[in-house]
C-alpha cells in the first residue's frame, strides 16, 4: 500500500495539530476538511499500515502504544470496558 496525499496530511496533521491554537475537532475540519469521525477513522486504518510506518515510525509505534493501552482498560474480570 502506498500512501496518497491525503493519508500523508492526516499523519502530518496527527504530529502537529497541538503546536497551534485552537480545538483539534476544528482544526481538522478547517485545515484537512473532512470530519472529525472520518479523521479518526482513517488514521486507525492507517496506524496499521507498514506504509504510515515508514512514512513515521515514532508516529505510529506511539498511535499502536496508546491503542494497546486503552485496549488494555477493561474490568480485570471479564475484559470488557466498564463492566
């Protein structure tokens, strides 16, 4: 898989939205034009992709880390999230 241009902007976006003012829901929509949920959900898509990977690795090994993290957040009994 190769990376568009669009994929590219998500995954510079996701590296820098913090460095400027302003609310990150916003943002997207301004600068990347396209919704908040399709933002979230293409960037999970690609987090798992080897080409996101090279295109950043410190990117995305820290997406996949913080993914695993919050995967990891369920009862310690069952395994599901507030239960």
């Amino acid at each position: 898989m190769k990376l568009i241009p669009e994929d590219r902007a998500v995954l510079e976006f996701e590296c820098t939205w913090w460095t400027e003012p302003g609310l990150k829901t916003d943002r997207i929509r301004t600068e990347l034009g396209i919704s908040s949920s399709r933002y979230y959900k293409r960037l999970a898509e690609l987090i798992d992709t080897e080409a996101a990977l090279a295109f950043d690795p410190l990117l995305i090994r820290r997406l996949r880390r913080r993914r695993s993290l919050d995967e990891g957040l369920g009862s310690p009994a069952t395994g599901s999230p507030h239960s």
